[in-house]
C-alpha cells in the first residue's frame, strides 16, 4: 500500500486541512499520515481561532513518522509560522522525503490570512525549494509573484517568473478567473493548460487540499507530474460535481473523499 504523509492545519468542521486531506488519501486506496501543525476553529463561513503547535512538538511528529513508516509522498498545507516551516524542511531535508507537494496556503477559502508576513520568507527560501510542486491559487500566485493576476497571459508570465525560482513545477489554479476554472502547470520549461468547466457550486471549502493531496496521492503511485496533476484535477472536479449537501447553515462543504 502507498503511504502519503500531510503536513498541515486540522479544520474541526471536516471540510478542509488534514480531515480533507486524510479522506481524500484514503479514497485513493492508500495509507493517510497526518503532522498537525495548528488547532483551528473554523468551518465554512471562517476561521475563528488557531491554536499553533509548537516547533519542537510538530518535529516529534515528523520524526515518528519518517523513522517508522517511510511516505512515498509529502503533502504540506498550512504552515503559519517561521518555526514551523524551519523545521519541515529540516525534517524533509534529514529523512531525504520524496514527491513533496506545497500548498502554498496563504488565506482560508473564507479570506481568513492563515500566513504570518514574517513568514513569508521562511516560506519562500526554506519550503519552497524543496517542492517538487507548488500549487498556489491567484491570489498567493500573486502574493509570490508581487503583481496582480487577470488572465492567461499573466498567469503564464507570473508561472515561469515563479518557476526561475524553485526546482520544482508550479501549477497556478485558475479558480479565482471570473470565466473558465482552467489552471496552468509549468513543468520542465513548458506551458501546459489543463481545461476545467467551471462547476455550478458554492461549497468550495477545503478544494485546495483536496487537490494537493490528490496530486500527492497520484505521485505516490507513480505517475508523471503533468498526469498526476490531470488525475487530482479529474477527482475534484468529479466531486464538486456530485454537489452533496450536509444540509443545514452554510453548511454543504468539499466532499471529494465520499468518491
């Protein structure tokens, strides 16, 4: 059985952080492994409270993991803190982890800054590096980029600028275009479009991690990145098609894991 290890934000209401992650990689048939990095308290319409681990704590768990069941793949998710980040890529760097995926999560779907600014550095010299993907939406494209994002062509120009810089491929989600749901992966110098319908649903809470874990999921198996990236993208828009419905408040969140 693949083994895939998230490194990320527990999101008590089930729709986003590990939970998404956990059922995600466990609807792909594979052994989930979680590092907490945050308690938080949010659900759909926000983020309420975080409750960050602390540097030393979120170590053990690395070294529990790596130093008993070796993961074939590496998701990280939300990570707010220099500390937090500095030992991640220590971790990684000393247990020499494989097919990592960076969510580069800067805000909560609901707006909410899940990214200190003086994290931001950590996060571009330490994590970032170390990526063999990074999955930023328009908005933390932006943010890495330091120019606004309206179309195609500058999701190209900012995905090759943000590329130069790490040794891994960018995918920039297109979620955010007001028309097409089209996202953009830059992989090995080239430009590949991978064409989405834009799904008819609100509920769009925790779609990040569940992509990124599914791409974490497809790597673990073996896929080329282009294709992995194909088949994480194929698994969410399947489950946003499916459109269930908890029913009550705001309620209805991300199911991609009842697939």
């Amino acid at each position: 059985m693949y083994k895939v290890l998230t490194i990320a934000g527990s999101d008590c209401s089930g729709g986003a952080g590990i939970q998404a992650d956990l059922k995600t990689i466990t609807a792909h048939r594979m052994y989930a492994m979680s590092a907490i990095t945050a308690l938080t308290a949010q659900n759909t319409t926000g983020v309420y409270g975080v409750q960050e681990s602390t540097a030393e704590f979120l170590g053990q768990q690395l070294d529990c993991i790596f130093t008993d069941i070796m993961p074939d793949a590496v998701k990280i998710g939300m990570v707010s803190s220099a500390e937090n980040i500095n030992v991640i890529a220590q971790k990684l760097q000393q247990y020499h982890a494989k097919n990592i995926v960076l969510d580069t999560v800067m805000y909560a779907t609901s707006g909410h800054a899940l990214l200190r600014p003086e994290a931001m550095e950590a996060l571009r010299t330490q994590l970032l590096p170390l990526a063999d993907i990074i999955t930023p939406n328009i908005p933390e494209a932006e943010a890495l980029w330091g120019a606004s994002i309206a179309d195609r062509g500058q999701m190209e120009q900012a995905g090759f600028d943000i590329a130069q810089h790490i040794r891994g491929a960018v995918l920039v989600k297109g979620g955010h275009l007001v028309e097409t749901a089209n996202d953009l992966l830059i992989w090995n110098g080239q430009a590949i479009w991978l064409e989405g319908e834009r799904i008819d649903n609100p509920n769009t809470h925790g779609t990040g991690c569940t992509l990124s874990s599914a791409i974490a999921c497809a790597l673990a198996g073996g896929a080329e990145m282009p294709e992995a990236v194909r088949q994480a993208k194929e698994y969410l828009t399947g489950a946003l098609r499916d459109g269930l419905n908890l029913g009550r408040g705001s309620g209805p969140v991300n199911h991609c894991w009842a697939l």
